[in-house]
C-alpha cells in the first residue's frame, strides 16, 4: 500500500505539522528513526532520540506533541504506540489469504463439526469429536486431538499439536510448532523408579490468548491448566500442568511456569523468568528478567535477581557489588596499614 502523507494523517487522525510542502509525499512503509528513508514514515515515542531524528531522512514522524524546529511534516497523535499499531497495520505485506473449505490432504474424523468459513491446510488431521468455530483457520500439518474445541477466528498455525480434550476459545492465535494438552511432568518416586502420574485434565485457553512459536502447555492431572483471557506468551516458553494465568498477562520469551503456581491478573514475567511449585503471584505483579521466583508474590510488587526479591533490595545488591573491587583494595590496603602500625608498636617494646 502507499498513502500520502496527508492521507496517513486522516488514517490516524492526527494533527499535522510541519513540512507543508511536503504532504503528498508517498508513504510505503514504517522504519526506525537511523534506517527511515524518504518514503517512510517513522515516529518518536521519547525525547532522547530527537537529536537523531534531526539527522533522519523519514519522509514524516509521527509524535505525541509538536517538534519546534524539525523540517519534516509530524503527524501529532495522543498515543504514538496505538497510532503505530494502526500504521503497521496499513503497510503489512498483503499476503495471500487462506483459502476456505478443507484441502484434500486432511483427513477428518467423520464426528468432527467443522462451522462455516474455516480453512483446513494440506495433511491436517482432526481427530473424532473436535469443534472448530466460525473463520477459524487450521495450518498445514496441524493435528488436532479427540473432543478437542476451537473457537470462531482463531489461527492455529503449522506444525501445531493441540492433545484431546483441550478448549481454545474466540480468536486465539497459535503459532508455529507449539504443544498444547501434552501429558505434564508429573512423576512419583515409587518402589526405586519414576513412575509418570496420569494426567486426566485438560488445558482451557481463553478468549484472545496469543501464543508464541514453540511454546508448551501441558494438560492438568485434573481439572484444568487455564490460560486466562487477552493473556499474551512469547515464543518458547513452558506452561507446566495445573497452572493458572489470569487475564491479560505477559509473559516473554525462555519462561517456565513449574506445575500448578497462579499468575493474578495483568502479571508481567520478563525473559527467562523460572517460577517454583504452587508459587503465586498477585495482580499486576512484575518479574525482571531471569528472576527465580520460590515464594509468593504480592499484588503490584515488582520483583528482580535469584531468588527473586523486591526490586529495589535487587538493584541496590547490584551497586554494592559492582562496588566490591574497589572496597577489597581498601580493605587491602588498611589491612596493610595496620599490620605496619602494629609492627612499630612491637618495635617499640
């Protein structure tokens, strides 16, 4: 797609600054500030990058509040995060879209109840009892376990493996090679062996979930592992069984949730973030990254380092280390010190 720099503006319903002359530039795509050329737009979400946004050959900025001085038409919105969501979502690669109705390739369990609109890719397999809604689409090599329902417009993406008895609700989006309903990592310890514990559950995803690329979420040993709705889980992060995300959490790439901890609701977990046995963590809580979480978490308490403390504790035990090496030196020298004060005291005797 191409807009001009005044068409974009309508889009967005921004204000438009500077640069007059400039307006019917074409736009075709979105970049960073140092990478932009003349027909593209970037934008400004922090005062610290103006000095390289003077010396950037963008065609147009996007800002939050007018520029004074910067010869470049500025399209001035109340949040440059949603207007770029919306930019973004102008120029995206058109690409080919999926194809309605069942490709020959899949085979289909004659139980399974497939609603209108949904696109089943080549070698998909859906197994006897499974629900798929409205629009919803199924990628290439997908395999779809017994009993199992997805909801209308969601995206299960290639290479997925969704286990029986698992419920993904409206618009959820799987992405490449992830797991879900796989059997947890259950095991106890019985006459000198491991032996695996059955796990009857399922998993429940609710309404707009996202998950990443590789991802895991194991089935409950009963009951249900639950993912709350509107929650977001980055690529290759393990989902252990039994546990609960509430709504609209965050959880980035490398995480571990082990088995049956509760994440509140709005939870933010970093990368590489590992959270212990039956651990819970209040509403709003966040986790820095790489953070070891063995004990509970209180709502709204921003926790860093391993084991996880407040992050405050965290960040002035990062000062006082880096500050280690000087403090051994004086330590070594007043050792040094004092050992020569005592031996003139010898001296002296």
């Amino acid at each position: 797609m191409e807009l001009t720099v005044a068409q974009l503006a309508e889009r967005l319903d921004a204000e438009l600054a500077g640069g007059a002359d400039d307006t019917d530039r074409q736009i075709t795509a979105v970049c960073p500030i140092e990478a932009a050329g003349e027909n593209e737009v970037t934008f400004m979400t922090d005062d610290k990058y103006k000095a390289a946004l003077e010396k950037s050959r963008a065609g147009a900025v996007i800002v939050s509040a007018h520029i004074e001085g910067l010869d470049k038409p500025q399209l001035i919105v109340k949040n440059v995060n949603s207007a770029l969501i919306e930019t973004l979502s102008a120029f995206a690669p058109q690409l080919r879209a999926a194809t309605e109705g069942v490709d020959p390739t899949a085979r289909i369990a004659d139980s399974a109840r497939i609603a209108e609109g949904v696109s089943i890719g080549p070698y998909v397999v859906i197994d006897e009892g499974v629900e798929i809604g409205q629009n919803s689409i199924i990628a290439a090599g997908c395999k779809i376990g017994e009993n199992s329902k997805i909801g209308a417009n969601s995206r299960i993406d290639s290479n997925v493996v969704i286990y029986h008895n698992c419920r993904l609700g409206k618009h959820v989006i799987v992405q490449a090679n992830s797991t879900i309903g796989s059997t947890g990592f259950g095991y106890s310890f019985i006459d000198g062996a491991h032996q695996l514990i059955p796990h009857n559950g399922g998993v429940v995803i609710e309404d707009f979930v996202h998950i990443g690329s590789n991802c895991c979420v194991d089935r409950a040993k009963f009951a249900n592992t639950i993912i709350g709705a509107g929650t977001k889980i980055d690529n290759l992060v393990q989902v252990a069984h039994n546990v609960v995300i509430g709504k609209c959490c965050l959880i980035a790439a490398l995480s571990g949730l082990s088995g049956s901890c509760k994440l509140g609701d709005g939870v933010v977990l970093a990368g590489q973030v590992g959270v212990g046995n039956n651990i819970k963590i209040g509403d709003g809580a966040m986790v820095a990254a790489q953070a070891g979480v063995i004990g509970d978490v209180p709502a709204g308490q921003k926790m860093a380092w391993t084991p996880a403390i407040k992050a405050r504790d965290a960040f002035r035990l990062v000062t006082l280390t880096m500050r280690l090496p000087k403090m051994a030196e004086q330590l070594k020298k007043l050792t040094k010190r004092t050992e020569e004060l005592e031996a003139a005291e010898d001296d002296k005797k």
